[in-house]
C-alpha cells in the first residue's frame, strides 16, 4: 500500500498564518499536520509515501518520501496536483488531502475496505459544522450514498439531500488506480479547458469531479462510513477548534521592504487597498476571496483617509511625525507590503527625513505628487490645484533617490497635470523628465467620471517607455472611474490599482447607520447583526492568543 499526500495548495483562508508557511506545517498539538499523517500511515506500514508540493514547496521537507511539485498550484487545483504525481498511481493507493486530522482507526478501516474505489464518508457530519461559524456548511463536499455505494458527490449538494461528507481521504485498488489514471487522461484529452463535471474548467477540477465521472461511467464507489474522528482545518477558526497553534508569521522590515518589487516581478500587477489606522490594516490584509484567492497584496497609507480618520482634512497639516507615526501602526499588524501616499513630499529636506524614516520602518514605497505644498486634495472640482515646475520636482526625486538606503525602496512620481486641467502633453512630458531623474514609478491621477484620461495617458507612456528604453510600474486610482474592471486596466499597462478610499468610507456610512439605528430604537438590538461581533473583533486585534499565552502561564 502506498500513500500520497496533496499539499500544494495555498491556504489562503487561514490568512496571515499561511502566508510563508505551507498549509500543512501549521501546527496541531505543537506537531505540524503533515506529520500527524506521516506518523498514522507509518505505524500502519505504509512507508512508500509521496507528497505533492507547489505553494512554498521547500519548506515541505520529510526524508524517505517522494516529492513532486505543481508549480502551477496558483492555476489549477486539487485534482491536477495529485496528477502531478500519476506515476505513484499504479497500485493500491491512499491519496489524502494534506489540510485534514484523521484518527488512525479512520485509515485503518479505509486500508481493509474492499472494492477498487473506497471513500471515507462521515455521517455525522452535520455535528462538525455546529458552532464553525467561518466555513458554512454549504461548503461540505457532499455524497448522497445508496446501497453502500456513493451515487453523487461534490460541494453542489445540499445538506438536505446528502447523507454524508467526503472527509478528503480516499483508496484505489491497483485496477481502480488504472481506472483512475486512464479515465483522467481520457477527460482531460476530451475537455481541454471546458467545463468538466462540477468545474467550470477541467484544470480547476476538485478530486470529486473524477470520482463523479468514474460513478457516470458505472464504476462502483464504495462509502467508508465513519462517524466523527476527523476535522479538517480550513480556517483560523478550524485551526483553534483542532487546538492549533495560532501564532503570527513574523517578518523583518527588511524582508517586508522588499515584498512590492518581489510581487511585481512576480506577477507584474498590485492591488492595493487603502488602510488609515491598525484595524483598517488588519481587515484589508485578511480579505480573500476563497474560491479564486483573490487578495489584496498591499496596502495604501492614504492622506486622505488618514486625515479624514483623524476628523481632519487632506490638506497636507498632518506632520511627517504623525504619518510615520500611521505607517508603523498599519506595518505592525500586516505582512502586507505597504505604499505611502506622501502628498507633495514637502521641501527635499523633509522629503529626505521622511523617506529615510519609511524606509527603516519597512514601507515598500512612497508616492509624491508634483503640486506645490500644501497641497489641497485632488477630488475636490473647487480646490486650486497648483502644479510644482517639473524640473524642480525632478530635483526632489534624485534628493530622494540619493538619500535612501537600499534599492529596495521605491520612490512613485504622481503626475497631477489631469487634476490641474492641464493635458497629455504636460503629462507625459513631466513623465519623462521624471523617469529620467530615476524614478522608480509613474502614476497618473485623474477626477473624471470616465477612465479615458489614465487611459490615454497609459498609452502614451507606452510610446514613451519604448522612446526612451526606461521601463518602470505604472499606477492609477481609480475613485472617481470606478466602472472599469482593474482587468482592463491591467490590460491597458497598469501595473499597480489603489483602491484608495474605500474601508474608511464603507466605515464612516456603516457607523452613520449604527448611530442612527441606536437613537431611533432606544437599544442596540436593532443593528446587532450588522455589526461584528465582541468575539470577532478579538479575534481580528490577537485577543484570543493573549488569552491563551495566559492561560498557559497560569497553568
Ligand atoms: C489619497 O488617497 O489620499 C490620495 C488619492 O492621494 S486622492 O484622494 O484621489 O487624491
Ligand atoms: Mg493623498
């Protein structure tokens, strides 16, 4: 009997915590979850063990097993991983999901149970989802059983029509795993990038889209039928419940500093999110989508919204102390790499001061625009929005440049000709005049309601980079043309998107509402479900790992 074990995946649902490390080296009862496994599948004789790596891949290190690696663990998903490693799949095989706890009698019954396909099924696992508030039930891989044998299976199932959950452990005989193995590639052949089964593309299919399919085509599927004895661990929530240990991933500020550069290497595109204190930090830092992955992958320390949380306005009063000050707060709560919006910079004394600070702090970047100070927001149609001659401005970049530590830090120039009523010609003129002070960035700012000026202007700066062979990210805020897809601008030559306003104005309405709800009601009760809960925000701030830590000084 072999085994293999899918652990490429991101995690990207315990947040922070899987960040730099591997989903299945968080730790349960100080031993990571991978070795609970490795340790059950030891003591009941199975040593031919594979692992099939792709997210942080090297950190998955366990001598005497086979590894394989999906590096394109970001694109695919569970059912491409484990073909990474089809060439185990030849004789009698438990292939198991790297993210679940299961005791040894779950595997031991699974080892003796026969037929060519046999899936661990719980029974009672509607018990698992009381009280697990941040994975609903509707997200349970599903089977509706009959006769012993499973006749459907996927996450498409209602709770109500289901009699049991796939736990994510499964075996093939030696003739299933060809089964296995013949069928995959005949789908695959077939579908392509098509729809397959549950998948909206065969790439993106789940284990049981191919257990669906060999069922379709009258192969029997035998239900190991298993009471409780598992929990899977999906969420920080789940990995508390299992008695995980929840610590924050650490990072240096160096290592942080670098962390923007890495990603548009990497990827050649940020979304950044605005945050204007710790909490707005540590929401825009948590937030996924846990379908594509879809996070934010910085931060934008806005002057707007740090004024405004301040109950002032953005018109360049706050002191460099005061937004290091907010810079520091956001860098200690998040891993994110983090963007400052650094008005006009002030006068290159200040300018070098401030920079230098940001820098040691572990900011990944500022961005200045070329206004005279003080500055007065760009959004507002009334303000005067006076424009600094760009030769003085390029001055103040390459005082900037010069006085900073490392090259891992950038310094954006914002161009305001748009916001100053000026056209593309001055725009992209100040581009180049800035891009050859040595800039490490250009973003073009516009208030109008349709994206066509940042458009314009991010063609032309096409034009411009091939012009001059000076290639560097290209930055917009998109507040005012809020309809076009960050997709589009992606498109066009954007490489990094600032949602720059954004918490502190969902923020401001929601407590409005809250206020208002308590006066009109003379109580709370009213607006309790719209608020996050007492537990919650505990939980969001490290509460309940203080908790803990005094738990075990008192013990
Ligand atoms: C900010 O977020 O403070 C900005 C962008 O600078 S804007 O408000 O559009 O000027
Ligand atoms: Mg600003």
């Amino acid at each position: 009997m072999k085994a293999i074990i899918i652990a490429a995946g991101m995690g990207n649902r315990l947040l922070h915590l899987t960040q730099d490390t591997p989903k299945c080296l968080l730790k349960i009862n100080n031993k990571p979850i991978i070795e609970h496994q490795l340790e059950i599948f030891k003591s009941l004789g199975i040593s031919d063990i594979s692992i099939v790596k792709g997210f942080l891949k090297d950190q998955i290190n366990y001598p005497g097993t086979k590894s394989f690696t999906n590096d394109d663990y970001q694109n695919n998903n569970i059912l491409a991983s484990l073909m990474y490693a089809e060439s185990e799949i030849d004789d009698e095989v438990i292939i198991s999901y790297a993210d679940i706890i299961y005791e040894k009698e779950v595997v031991e019954k699974l080892i003796n149970a026969p037929g060519d396909v046999s899936v661990v099924v719980d029974i009672d696992w509607k018990k698992g989802y009381v009280d697990r508030k941040n994975h609903p039930i509707e997200e349970a891989e599903n089977v509706v059983i009959e006769g012993g044998s499973i006749k459907r299976i996927g996450k498409h199932l209602t709770a109500d029509e289901s009699n049991g959950e796939f736990i994510g452990i499964f075996k093939l005989s030696k003739n299933g795993a060809n089964n296995w193995r013949n069928i995959y590639n005949e789908v695959k052949e077939k579908f392509g990038d098509g729809q397959f089964q549950q998948a909206k593309t065969f790439k993106k299919a789940y284990l049981t889209d191919l257990l669906q399919e060999l069922i379709d085509r009258n192969h029997q599927v035998n239900s190991v039928d298993i009471h409780g004895g598992w929990i899977e661990i999906d969420t920080i929530e789940d990995l508390k419940r299992a008695g995980g240990t929840i610590t924050s991933t650490k990072i240096t500020p160096e290592a942080k500093r670098g962390l923007l550069r890495n990603i548009l290497a990497d990827k050649g595109f940020a979304r950044v999110m605005e945050a204007h204190n710790g909490i707005s930090a540590i929401v825009a830092s948590n937030a996924v989508i846990s379908e594509t992955k879809k996070t934010f992958d910085a931060l934008w320390v806005s002057s707007l919204t740090e004024s405004a949380a301040k109950g002032q306005p953005d018109i360049e009063i706050m002191g460099p102390d005061s937004r290091l000050k907010t810079v520091e707060e956001v860098l200690a709560v998040s891993n994110k790499p983090v963007i400052i919006d650094g008005d006009t910079g002030g006068d290159p004394n200040a300018f070098e001061y401030f920079i230098r600070k940001a820098e040691s702090l572990g900011a990944s970047a500022v961005i200045i625009e070329d206004k005279v100070y003080p500055k007065r927001n760009s959004l507002d149609p009334e303000s005067k929005q006076t424009l600094e001659d760009p030769n003085v401005f390029a001055e103040k970049i390459k005082r900037g440049k010069s006085a900073l530590l490392t090259d891992q830090f950038m310094i954006i120039a914002r161009i305001e000709s748009f916001i100053a009523g000026k056209d593309i010609t001055d725009a992209i003129s100040r581009a180049q005049k800035y891009l050859e002070a040595g800039v490490d960035g250009i973003m073009i700012h516009s208030k109008s309601k349709e994206p066509d000026e940042v458009l314009e202007f991010a063609k032309e700066y096409k034009k411009l980079t091939k012009q001059t062979g000076i290639i560097k990210p290209l930055v917009c805020v998109p507040t005012t043309y809020d309809s076009i897809k960050e997709s589009k601008l992606q498109k066009a030559g954007f490489n990094i998107v600032i949602y720059a306003n954004h918490s502190l104005r969902a923020s401001v309405k929601a407590m409005e509402e809250a206020c208002k709800k308590i006066l009109e009601s003379g109580r709370a009760k009213e607006i309790d479900k719209k608020l996050t809960s007492v537990e919650d925000l505990f939980d969001l701030v490290g509460f309940s790992d203080i908790k803990n830590k005094d738990k075990n000084n008192n013990d």
